[in-house]
C-alpha cells in the first residue's frame, strides 16, 4: 500500500467512513510516519520487511509497530512472544537523520506464514499519535500437483481477501515492486463512470477511485467533497450488498453503512459521531471483494395487473455479474401504513415492543424475471423489492415500488375486453392545402403548415411567415371554428381569429399567442378526431390526514391510444396554480397532502398528438390529522435528571440527542454535573456488551456503565493541581490543564455516537435495577432480602426515597482558575462530580408494605434478578468490581441467602436481567451476620444505599486548605439525588 498518514486526530475525525478514510490518507507532512511502497505480496517462508519513514521525530517520540491491538515492537525493544519479529533501526549520532529524509524503521518477520497476512500500523506515539497502515499477504506455496503444499483448504484461508493496489502506473514510475512478479492478476475499483451518472462535482471525481483514495490522491480535502459524498459511497458499493462480509470483518452496526453503499453525514448531533476509523480498511477490502463476485442490483422494477388479491411483479437482469446470479428474492411487505418505510433522516430505533412487519419472501431461478404474487389482503398498502443471489451473497435492493391493492376501473375494463378500439381519423393534409393556396417558402410550409410542429415556431418564425398568415391559419383549421375548445383551454380571447381560422392578416398584436401555440395545436388535434377523450367518472378510492388514491375509467374514445395521464390539483379557495403527477395507469397514490384541507383534482389523457380535454373536477377533502400518542418508554433521561438535582441551565444537555454546540455552550458551567448526565443516560442499566460490539475502546467503558473514565478525571485532577494559587479552594471538579501528558487521557468523546445509540437502545430494551432492596432478616446463618420490580417509566423519580450515601471532606467553591472551556470539555475533558458546602444527611426510604409476588409494570415481562453476594473484609469491601463469588437467579422480589458464615461481612447487589442485557447495581447491602431478631415491620430493617466515593485524591494543598478530588459512587439508583459531607 502507498504512504497511509493518519494525522488531525480531533473532532473531525468523526467524519464518518470515507472522509476518515480520506483524512487518514492526505498528503505527508512533518512529523508523519509514511509507508514507502504499496502492499506487500510475499510467498509462505519468505522473509518480510515492512518500512516506515518518520520526516521529523525532534520529540523523540517512540515508534510502534503494531497488528491490530497486538502491540509488536516499542522502539528497538521486541514486545511480542514471537522470536520471527525483530526491527531494523541505524541510530546515527546525531539521533536524527532528517538529511537523508527521515528516520528509517523496519519491521522484519522471518519465515512468514499465512496467518501472518493482515494490515500492520507503524505508530508514532505523539501528540496527536500519527500512524501509517502496512498491507502484508502472505501467498501459501503450493505443491508441484497444483494443490497447497499441506492439507489446509484455500478456500476457508484469509487469502480470499481482496489485494489493494493502486491504479496502473506511468512508465517513468520505479515503483516496480507494487506489482511483485509471480503475482496473478489483481484488481481495482473504479467507479468514475457511475460518480458522471450521479452528477458528482469535478473537483471530486478523485474520490470514484477506491485506490486514490487509499493513495492520498484525491487531489482535493474531502470536506469540501461532502455534499457528493452520499453518490460517491452508493457507487462504491456498485449495488453489492458488502454486510456479510463486514459482520465477518467484526464491524460493528454502526460503521456498516458504507457496506451498504450509505452515508452518514454528521450533524450537530452527538451522537451521529460514531468512531469507525479502525474498520475502513477492513470495509474497503469488502467493498473490493464483493465487486468480483456478487451481482449488482436488478434494475427496472415493475408492477403491473394489480388487483384487490394479486399483483405482477417484473424486473430486468442486473447490469453487471448477471451471468453469476443462481436466483431473485422477492420481498413483499405489509405496510401498517403508507409512510412507514419513509425515514425522516433521524436515527431510529426500533423496540422489542415493536410489532413486526408482516414480510413474505419469495424465491425465483435466474432465468425467471416476472412473478405473480396472490393471496394478498385487499384494500392494503404493499412494498416489493427485489434482490439478486449466488453462491457468494446478494445484491442491495432494487428500487422499492408500493402498490395498493385495489382493482382499478380501467384494469377491469380492459380484463373484460369491454373497452372497443376505434381506428385512428386521418390528419389532414394541411402542407397540400398551403402549397394549393400558393405559399412557396419552404421553412414556412415545414413549421407553419405542420399542425405537429406548430408549437415549436419562435417569433423569427411568426415574422418572416405574417405575409401568409391567412393562408395558414386557414388551412391549419381545416374549416373548423375551435373557438370554444380554444376558450376552455384558456387561451385569450385576442387569439380567438387563429383558433377560428378566418384571419386575414397577423399584426404584432397576436405575436403575444406564440405562448400559446402548444393550446393550440391540442385543439387542432382535438378537432380533427385524433386525441382521447377524458377519463371518465374521477374519484377517491381511499383517502387519510396525508393522502388520497385516486382512480378513473379510460376515455370513452380512442382509450387504446392512451399513453399516460396528467393528474392535476390544488388547494381549493387559496389561488395556489396547479401542481401535476403523471401516471401511466391509474390507480394513483397522491402523497404529502395536508391534514383537513379541500382539494381539486382532474385528469387529462395524453397520446402522441396531445393532452385531451381536462375530466371533471373532482373535489375532495382530507381527514382530520390524528392526534399522535407518544410511544410508551420505559425509562425517561429528563425524569432522572430533574430528580437527581440537575442544575436547570444544564438541562439541555439531558438528552440522548445532545448536541455538541450545546456542550461548547454550557460545558464550563455545568462541568460538575457531568456524573448527573452520564448516571441519568445510562439509565441503570450495563451497557457494556453493546458498546463492545461497537468498537468502543476499553478506556472508556465505565462511560457505559454511566461512570466517569478514572482515566479522564485523573488527568484533570493534575491540571487542577498545576494551576493552584494560594487562593484556591478544594473541589472535585475538573480543571484545565497543559499537562504534557494529554495523549495519555483517552479520546472518549471520539465513540460518543456509538455510546449514545448504545444507551438510546438499552435503557428502552434493558430492564431498569430493581428498587428498594434492604434486608428484612439477619442471623448468624441467612439474610432475607426483599425488593420492588423495576419501575419501568420512573414514575417514582422524585419521590426522594435515597440519596447519597457515605460522605467526603470538601471546602470553598472552584477557582476560576479550576474551569475549564467549552472547546477542552469538547475535546474530551469528561468532568466529575463538584463538591458542594452543603452537608445532606441520609434519609431512609419509607417501609411501605411489600408483596413479593404480586404486580408487575410495563415493560418487566421476562425478567429474573441475579443475586450477587460474597464475604469481603475491610480491604475488599469498598472495591470498585464487585468480586462477588456466589450467585443466584430467582423470579420472585424476596429470596433467602443461607448457610451463610457467621460473624462474616457480605456485601450483596441486585440486579434485573432481562432478554437483552442486565441492569446495573443500584445499591449495595454490607452486612455482618450476626444474630438479629425479626421485629415490627418497618424498624430494624436494613435498606441498600450507593456504595461510596472512591479515589480520594489530594490535588493541591498548603499550610492551610486542601483541594481533594474524588470518583462518584459506582452504584447508585439513576434516580438518586447525591450529596456529600
């Protein structure tokens, strides 16, 4: 592979697939490693070397090499196990060799093995990290009867993977090795041709090369290609449907859009910045190797002969690879309503409560590109697609065409064969009767004496042929007066002697009927027989707040000679001009209508001479728009926060749809309240299995169990403590800083789409933790534990049934030296909790009466709770990991821990798990197990509260104040409101 430079590493590295790609591959500059050659293709027990040149190291920076997370080399130290790695490093004196281009590392492997193919990252640990990818295939020797040279089956190696190699190089160009000798023929991906069709600017056709995109190539910053960024992805994927391939790759969901030939534009939306940048290279070999393979998408999609219970779906053979296609899947789906396959370009999310499609898939062979679908539901709204299939995956899906089933007037007219043919009248001969009346010019006699071309004469042409106007016109009307279609067709009245075809002379007052020629020529052909009739008999087959379908009978006359109709329509009573939709068959389904509001609608016939006459005008109104019941959720962001004591002014950014000008905006004033935000997202409940799916690095996992990245808070702890003054007063906030050592703080803010999609889909699939667990029952030998379901909307969020629990030291209110910007907070300088002056004491819940089996909220159907509990001692018990050794599952909200150990302390949790994903901790119980009596309900009880505050540090200190900094409780209720003393 050519020179791969990943530089900028900030926000707009969020620029999803291909502008990461792109940002990843610009032009070298300093301080860039670069790759010196494209990929390298090597037989099985060769030797490797791998090269990377580093323009300028002045800081000394150390130089990685790595294999995915598998770190390799540090320097010139060997950090992996396998003794095959070694580097190649000359140190000159100097320690430097930026005369000679730069320093020179190279990564040798011995002996290589197939398993050792893949992409290789030469890392430069700076600030920001910069790295440049190595592509490294290793060919398997094959034996001297055509076979591998062991019984490994090529088919299932890693060697299927599509070879990236640049486009054919110039004769003056060395670089010879980039296509090794002994090499089969190996491909590239040029898209040019489709990126034309789709109208992509000029200055971005670089971008329709999947190798100069590889290459740095491009020739222009892909910002300013975004616009064209949705056609140039669809014809990267050239109607391939790469998924499988990607979901082989490990990519996660969210990075899939370009495998589907998508783009996501980013948006002021937080969570659009979903982090895919480890996967393009992964996604680009898909795309790559899907285009040998798989057939493109099948074209030309048709449907015709609806009826109320059957409808004929066509469709042509795909455009490319169509040789390859073994079979067609047809994909019929029942629609609950008409809009519901339309998206609204807002990320959506779909609930285990949502009720399924009704979705029928039908299979066809290769040669069959028509199917009869039956046994459809009358009346109802349908989608079709189609897709195309071989052994190696399928195509993306052609165009989707609704239908509604319903069986049209015209399409039972022409069943019953009840619609009679009528020959077509002759046109009149009217150049004949121009030449017989004595009109000699010949560009006259072609544009003025042609009723077909009549419409097409500019003024130059009414100027030079006025001295024969009376003998054109009057020929034109074949002593015909078309004065009364002339009037209802709305040409003026002025014009009225050319429709009539009695004028003697054309003065400059009718040149202003030119405008009106195409009138003209309809009621000429009108006259002569040879249009249609109007349809007949317009009406609504079915209408709502946002749609009507109309259908009409064919013309009476002339039907067969029908090629389409114009629906025209307009709000009725507001003077707005007529819209129109052209349909070739009716019915027609006329969508984005408004709610309540009476429109006028008719229709015109069209056939080769011209637009008939309009039908009557049919006037209908739309229903009443229904009022939109909020979908049910079960767990409510806002709720949490207003309950968990959020400041008001920070309320915006509450939200799962949080936006980044907003944390620019409010980030140093509610920098405190950034536990609130990431308790209250999470929701309770452990968003862990998801965000490992996508990608999330594991730095900034605590985020998705809604804790603060220690990480994150350590190093603006230090900031706080370098920018102490004398002044200072102690604070747990975070502070700005310039520690040398930002690298080292994890760039959390980089996965916040992937975190954010992951709790917008958790906390509405994921059971919440179970409320109010204490311990009603303590013996030498067993605990009795009691809780409530999870209360599924938050109802009970502001009750104040607990707060916080164990207390800390903290004095004074942050400096101004300890706030930190918009811009830092946005870069990934994730707060904790600020320490308030005041002192809240604990206060119980109240010991309302508990049934232990009996009613259930919305959404707690199939759930269990596990019971995590395991003796600690006073080192172990306030650990951060629960390292609870016993575990039990029940259904029931009570359960008895027994054969306990006496006189030992047991620390206990409870969580829900429900069909995907468990909840959180919300609480804890330490306990000894000594003897206790059961008393009166209510007293003696023992209710869970927050584990404590972890990670006291001293940040700052003097002979007379200390600033202390701390983490928040791991588990804490969502709804909980926290303070400490």
């Amino acid at each position: 592979m050519s020179p791969v430079i990943l530089q900028g590493i900030m926000l707009r590295l969020w620029l999803v697939h291909i502008i990461t790609i792109c940002v990843l591959l610009t032009n070298v500059k300093s301080g860039v490693p670069i790759g010196t050659g494209g990929p390298s293709i090597i037989l099985e027990s060769k030797d490797a070397l791998l090269t990377c040149v580093v323009s300028d190291n002045s800081s000394n920076n150390t130089v990685i090499w790595k294999k995915g997370d598998e770190i390799l080399t540090a320097g010139t130290v060997r950090v992996t196990k396998d003794h095959r790695v070694r580097i190649l490093h000359d140190e000159n004196p100097k320690g430097k060799n930026l005369e000679t281009g730069g320093e020179v590392w190279v990564l040798l492997i011995k002996t290589l093995k197939p398993s050792d193919s893949g992409a290789y990252i030469c890392e430069l640990n700076s600030d920001p990290v910069l790295r440049s990818i190595h592509i490294l295939t290793v060919k398997e020797l094959h034996s001297s009867t055509g076979g591998p040279s062991n019984s490994t089956d090529t088919s299932t190696a890693e060697s299927s993977d599509v070879f990236l190699l640049p486009p054919p190089l110039d004769a003056q160009d060395n670089r010879s090795f980039w296509r090794p000798s002994q090499v089969p023929p190996l491909v590239t991906h040029d898209f040019t041709e489709c990126c034309e069709r789709a109208n992509v600017s000029a200055q971005c056709m670089g971008f329709c090369n999947v190798h100069n995109i590889l290459d740095g190539t491009t020739g222009v910053d892909p910002e300013a290609c975004e616009r064209d960024f949705p056609g140039i992805v669809r014809c990267m994927a050239d109607g391939r449907n790469h998924v499988p391939c990607c979901v082989e790759k490990q990519i996660p969901d969210l990075c899939q859009d370009m495998c589907r030939g998508e783009y996501t534009p980013f948006t002021d939306k937080l969570k659009t910045r979903v982090s895919c940048v480890q996967h393009t290279l992964s996604g680009l070999q898909c795309i790559l190797k899907g285009v040998q393979l798989i057939p493109s998408s099948p074209t030309f999609l048709t449907i015709e002969n609806v009826s109320e219970t059957s409808v004929s779906v066509g469709w042509t053979a795909p455009e490319k690879l169509a040789e390859r296609v073994s079979g067609y899947t047809i994909n019929v789906t029942k629609l609950h309503s008409f809009d519901e396959d339309e998206l609204s370009g807002e990320i959506i999310h779909r609930t285990a409560a949502d009720t399924a499609e009704s979705v029928e898939l039908h299979t066809v062979p290769a040669n069959q590109t028509q199917l009869v679908l039956s046994n459809l539901t009358p009346l109802a709204m349908y989608a079709v697609i189609v897709t195309a299939t071989n052994e190696y995956g399928t195509s993306l899906p052609s165009e989707r065409l609704r239908f509604f089933t319903h069986t049209s007037a015209s399409a039972a007219e022409s069943r019953a064969g009840t619609t009679d043919k009528q020959a077509m009248p002759q046109i009149p001969d009217t150049r004949q009767c121009c030449e017989d009346n004595g009109m000699t010019h010949r560009m006259c006699l072609d544009k003025m004496c042609d009723p077909q071309k009549t419409d097409q004469a500019t003024l130059p042409d009414f100027m030079v042929c006025a001295p024969w106007s009376n003998i054109t016109f009057n020929c034109l009307a074949n002593n015909i007066d078309h004065t009364p279609c002339c009037r209802a067709r709305g040409i003026p009245s002025a014009c009225f002697p050319l429709c009539a075809g009695k004028l003697q002379s054309l003065d400059f007052s009718l040149f202003k009927c030119l405008r009106f020629m195409p009138e003209y020529n309809s009621c000429l052909f009108q006259g002569y027989g040879v249009l249609a009739d109007p349809p007949s008999k317009l009406r609504t087959v079915a209408k709502t707040d946002s749609f009507v379908i109309l259908d009409w009978n064919k013309p009476k006359r002339l039907a067969d000679t029908v090629s389409t109709y114009h629906v025209k329509f307009r709000r009725l009573g507001v003077g707005d001009d007529y819209l129109s939709v052209e349909k070739r068959q009716p019915p027609l389904i006329l969508e984005g209508l408004e709610a309540d509001i009476y429109y006028e609608f008719y229709v015109v016939s069209v056939n080769a001479y011209g637009k008939s006459e309009a039908s009557p005008r049919l006037i209908t109104r739309t229903l009443p728009a229904e009022p939109v019941q909020p979908m049910a959720s079960r767990y409510n962001m806002t709720t949490c926060c207003q309950a968990s004591g959020l400041l008001p002014q920070c309320a915006p950014l509450c939200s799962y749809n949080i936006r980044l000008s907003d944390i620019e905006r409010l980030g140093p004033a509610c920098r405190a309240q950034m536990p609130i935000l990431a308790r209250c997202a999470a929701g309770g409940r452990d968003h862990s299995p998801c965000c490992s799916r996508r990608g999330v690095i594991n730095a900034c996992m605590p985020l998705c169990r809604g804790v603060m990245p220690l990480a994150l808070t350590t190093k603006s702890a230090t900031g706080a403590s370098s920018g102490a003054t004398s002044a200072a007063t102690p604070s747990s906030s975070l502070s700005s800083s310039s520690s040398s050592s930002s690298s080292n703080v994890p760039d959390c803010l980089s996965y916040a789409g992937n975190i954010l999609q992951c709790f917008e889909e958790g906390t509405q699939n994921i059971p919440g933790p179970p409320e109010d667990v204490h311990a009603t029952f303590v013996n030498q030998s067993s605990i009795s534990l009691v809780w409530t379901q999870p209360d599924a909307d938050g109802a009970g969020a502001g009750s104040g049934n607990s707060s916080g629990g164990s207390g800390a030291v903290a004095t004074g209110n942050a400096s101004p030296g300890d706030m930190i910007t918009g811009d830092e907070l946005a870069a990934g300088a994730v707060d904790s909790t600020n320490g308030n002056p005041a002192v809240a004491g604990r206060d119980m819940p109240s010991s309302s009466s508990v049934d232990a089996t009996s009613g259930t909220t919305t959404g707690t159907e199939d759930i269990e709770f596990i019971v995590q509990y395991g003796k600690v001692n006073n080192m172990t018990m306030y650990e951060t990991v629960a390292k609870l050794e016993n575990e039990l599952t029940t259904n029931e909200t009570s359960i008895d821990l027994t054969n306990l150990d006496a006189n030992a302390l047991y620390r206990i949790t409870v969580v829900t798990r429900g069909k995907f994903g468990t909840s959180l901790p919300a609480s804890m119980l330490l306990l000894n197990t000594t003897d206790q009596h059961r008393t009166t309900e209510g007293e003696g009880v023992t209710w869970g509260a927050p584990s404590p505050p972890h990670s006291l540090t001293v940040v700052a200190h003097s002979a007379t104040w200390m600033q202390l900094t701390w983490q928040p409780p791991e588990y804490a209720h969502p709804h909980e409101r926290i303070t400490y003393r």
